[in-house]
C-alpha cells in the first residue's frame, strides 16, 4: 500500500476511500499518514533502549528510507511542481539532515564492530 500511495496517490485515495485528496477522503488520507508517523515515532523511541542491535539497525534503516523519500518528494513538489510556501524547502531540508544523521548512525555502528 505504501508504495501504490508513494506512486499513484489519487488513485489509491479514490480506490480505498472513494473520493479524492480534497475534502472528507483528504482528511482521512492526511490523518493515516499522521498516525504512520506517530507509529515510527513511537518505535523510535521504544529503540532507544536497544542501541545496537540490529532490530535498532532496521529501524535506523527505515527511518533513512522515509527522509530519503520525504526530501525527494518536497523537493520535487518544488522545482518539479512549481509548487510554494513558506515551509517547504525548510521541510525538504530538515528531511536531508536527518537522513543524513541516519547515515551517520549507520557508520558509527559499522565502525564498532
């Protein structure tokens, strides 16, 4: 489903939901994503307590994988969208930095073993 939603989002939202991303259909699309991302939030934080075991390298890996797709995805919405605010070259931003601090995790832990 992640990936159908990453490639083809209207359609996914109009086969699931049976509407489009404005309105009703929207909302439940937006609060879906925002569950998602209190879920990986909450993971996160129950790995703290496991630094260094590979359940916590997938989790690392994982959390790469979205700042990687989330730059990628603002970014495009930029320069290949046209689109504009305020917020979202700083959003972009902050997505490259912490997948940067993610690929940073990895190799500190790949330089201890």
């Amino acid at each position: 489903m992640g990936a159908a939603l990453l490639a083809v989002p209207s359609q996914v939202v109009s086969v699931l939901l049976g509407g489009t991303l404005e309105g009703p259909a929207g909302t439940i699309a937006a609060r879906l994503a925002g569950a998602a991302l209190g879920a990986l939030a909450v993971a996160c934080w129950l790995a703290s307590r496991d630094a260094g075991t590979p359940a916590a390298g997938g989790l690392i890996g994982g959390v790469l994988f979205y700042n990687v797709v989330g730059a990628g995805l603002l970014l495009t919405a930029r320069f290949g969208l046209g689109m504009e605010s305020m917020a979202l070259l700083p959003a972009a931003a902050l997505h490259v930095a912490l997948a940067g601090w993610c690929i940073a995790c990895v190799r500190t832990k790949a330089r201890m073993e």
